[in-house]
C-alpha cells in the first residue's frame, strides 16, 4: 500500500483528504504478537486504525461497533485482547486508555494488563463468521491471504490511479475489506464516512465526489433498482461488482443491459471469507451469455468439484488458516489445500462454474429432498419476487417470505407445484414488510425462522 503514491483517503464528513503516512497512528511499542480487537464503523477514523494495526505484528478482530456491549465483553472475556478499539465505550474494567496520535487526528484505545493470549505467527486478521450476532467463530486469515487476494483482484477488476471509491460496505466484512485492500493499491481516493448507499446523501455525495465504482450485495441491486438507479445517468461510473450470495436472474440482467448500453462493466463475483474474499468473477463481456454463472476462478485460484459429492472446491493462496471458536485456537494454524465451499455445482464446457445450492440448504418434506436455493431462485424468475427466502421449519413444511404486496398465495403454491410437484399444504406463506437481514446484508434465515417459531 505504501508503494501507492496516488492512494488519498477522503473524509466524506468533512471533506479532507488524507495521504496514508498521515492516518497511521503512533502505536504503542508491545513485546511480542498482541491480540488486537478493533470495533470499527465506516468512517475515517475506523480506517485510520484498522491500517495503522495492519501496519504492525499484531492480529487484528474485525468487529461490528454496533455490537450489544454484553456480546463485546463475551467476546473479549473468552479471548482476552490486550488491546480494544472502540469508540462507544469510555471505560473498560482491567483496561487503560490511551491516546495514540498521527499527523491527522488522534484517538484512544485501550490497553490491558493482562497475560497476552498467544497468537500463531500467521494470523493477522480475523474476521467472524455470523456478521453481529456475537459468535466466537472467527476465520482465520495471514498476511500472506490477504495480499494474495487482493492482488488477484487488482488483475481482473480495471482498479485505476485515477478511480474515486466508495467504502460502502463494512471493514469487519470480507467484500468491503477486499475493496480497501485492492483500492489502496492499485487505485486513486477511497471515501469515507459515507451515509448508508440508499440515502438521497449517499447519491449526492456520488456526484459531487463523482464516484467511479460501486460495491453491493444482491439486496443492494435490488434496492438501487426500486429506487430508480436504472433510470438514470451516472457517467462517473466506470465499473460496478455484485457478490455477497446470488442476486436474481432478471434484476442482474437488467442491470446487465444498462451496464452495456452506458459502457459500465458489471462484475458479478463470488467468494467467501474462508477464502479471504474472492473465488471467482464473470469477465462483463461474457456476462449477457453466462448470466446465471459465478465464472472462472480468479489468478491463481483453482475450482474443482468433489466427483461424489458435486461439492465445489476451491485451492489458492488466499484460503485461511482454519476457524477459532476459542482463545486456544489461536495458536493453530492449519494448512488448508481444499477449501470446501459448502456449494454443490456444475462446470460447463467453457470451465464456468454454476452454484446449484447449498449442501445444508436441503429439506425433506415427506420424504422428497428440496433444494431451498433451487426454490428462491425459481419464485425470483419466474414470479418475478425481488426479495423472498425460503427456510425448512422442522422438515414439516417450507416457510416462504416475501414482500411483494401484488404476489397471491395462491400463485406461489401453484406454481411450486406445478415446477417440483410440492403439495400446497406442504408450504406456508408469510408477507412481510421488511426482509430481515445480516449486517453484511444478506438474508438472515436464523432470525426468520425464529421469528416464526
């Protein structure tokens, strides 16, 4: 990053800028590899020290400052930091503020007096599985993953000196980390601080900043196209990337079809954090004709898929280290050749690869196996449902959600019927206002099934 000389960090609240050497802040000389938690938002200052700790030996937790402060102090009773970050909290018992300053601003953090957990030489950055939920469950990611990531992202994304990013997407989240990583490489001025991507501020800032690419998750796009963003001019925009779980057929390829006639590359992507990221991408211009593909994997990156199983599996530089559930799995590091993704796949004769389904996404409803992801995808296509998740209550019956006002019962039962031969008493129904979903912005089916029960 540091060879970088165009990389500028602009404070959208204020309007400064900043180069990198100006936001590493003066961290206190420790004695050996320190844990490190860091709850951190999307301003500048959250940047300024998540940099400034990748910047030295220590392993960094990534974490949601939003989290309920009971499920901070679980989290940091059972790994014992030596050091916190975090801004919404003035005093933590067995901890001493302290201030650390840079050439921009300062701010404090807390230092304990502990004895250090031991950490393994190649953690450097754990991020948690289960975005706020407060899980113990952290992946465990070296150096070594995340340079080789981003790298790889730089050679297919067209990241330029002269591009003005958005960091829309959380730092505690692989997808927004990925984007701060290849950006402060290879590309021109990140943005900070910024609203929330469907506030009217967001768009203003967009082009008063004049932003040359945009980061989202399916409920992204499908929000950006309710709110009009395809009705409209943004000349600004270079490129724009979707990953983050799979986004409708129709509203990908709707967003296909401006992309080409505005001259906007779309790069639909697919990963995940065990892999520090990114997988694989479709290059835009084969886009149109592999529309519902995750693509070819990425420099450096090999897909294979398990000849019993179908099973997709993924071999490169960037898989982690293992899981932590623990302070003592912390000092393991596990050398991983075959990251298995969870997804069941096909190839096609081009060596692009087709996601169809998640091996724990399966339900048996009177004995018959049901594919939930095969379900979600066809109610997408073919009644033309933005927003709907499908989860298994018990393997008794499916529990259908959604938010289209205009969508009968009826028609869904029927047509589930008529596409998988499922009786309508073997489904159930529920419209709902709002979709609840993760922090990263992805469909939490934990919360909709608990919700139900």
């Amino acid at each position: 990053m540091k060879k970088n000389v165009h990389s500028i960090f602009l404070d959208a609240t204020t309007g400064k800028t900043y180069h990198l050497q100006e936001l590493l802040l003066s961290i206190p000389k420790l004695d050996g590899k320190k844990l490190v938690f860091l709850y951190l938002g999307n301003d500048i200052r959250s940047t300024s020290i998540y940099l400034s700790f990748l910047d030295t030996d220590h392993a960094t937790v990534l974490l949601s400052e939003s989290l309920d402060t009971s499920l901070k102090e679980n989290l940091e009773s059972e790994y014992r930091p030596t050091i916190i970050f975090d801004c919404k909290r003035d005093h933590i018992d067995g901890f001493e503020s302290k201030t650390v300053p840079s050439d921009a601003f300062q701010t404090s953090i807390f230092i304990g007096d502990h004895t250090p957990t031991t950490v393994h030489s190649n953690c450097k950055v754990l991020l948690s599985t289960s975005g706020t939920t407060g899980s113990p469950k952290f992946v465990k990611l070296s150096e070594e993953n995340l340079l080789q990531n981003a790298r790889s992202i730089c050679n297919y994304l067209p990241i330029i000196k002269d591009d003005v990013t958005p960091l829309n997407l959380p730092l505690y989240y692989s997808y927004g980390l990925s984007v701060l990583h290849s950006n402060a490489i290879n590309g021109g001025t990140i943005v900070c601080g910024l609203p929330d991507i469907l506030q009217k501020e967001f768009w203003n800032q967009m082009e008063s900043f004049g932003f040359t690419s945009i980061a989202g998750v399916p409920y992204i796009y499908e929000m950006l196209r309710r709110i009009g963003f395809l009705k409209k001019e943004h000349p600004q925009l270079r490129y724009i990337t979707q990953a983050g779980g799979n986004l409708s057929q129709n509203i990908k390829k709707e967003f296909n079809t401006y992309c080409l006639e505005h001259h906007i590359h779309f790069y639909v992507m697919y990963g995940q954090t065990e892999a520090t990221a990114r997988i694989s991408y479709v290059p835009p211009h084969l886009l149109e004709d592999k529309i519902t593909s995750i693509g070819i994997p990425i420099e450096n990156g090999r897909l294979s898929l398990d000849k019993e199983t179908g099973e997709l599996l993924y071999k490169g530089p960037n898989v982690f280290g293992g899981y932590s559930e623990k302070r003592m799995d912390l000092n393991k590091w596990e050398h991983i050749e075959f990251l298995r993704t969870g997804d069941l796949a096909e190839r096609d004769e081009d060596g692009f690869y087709y996601i169809k389904g998640r091996l724990k996404r399966f339900v048996k409803i009177f004995g018959n196996r049901v594919n939930l992801d095969e379900i979600e995808r066809y109610l997408k296509s073919s009644l033309n449902i933005a927003l709907v998740a499908c989860v298994g209550i018990e393997d008794k019956f499916i529990l259908i959600s959604h938010c289209e006002g205009h969508i009968k019962d009826e028609q869904i039962k029927s047509g589930l019927f008529d596409k998988f031969k499922i009786h309508q008493t073997s489904i159930k129904i529920q419209q709902i206002e709002e979709m609840p979903l993760t922090n990263n912005g992805k469909i939490n089916y934990k919360k909709i099934t608990e919700d139900f029960k």
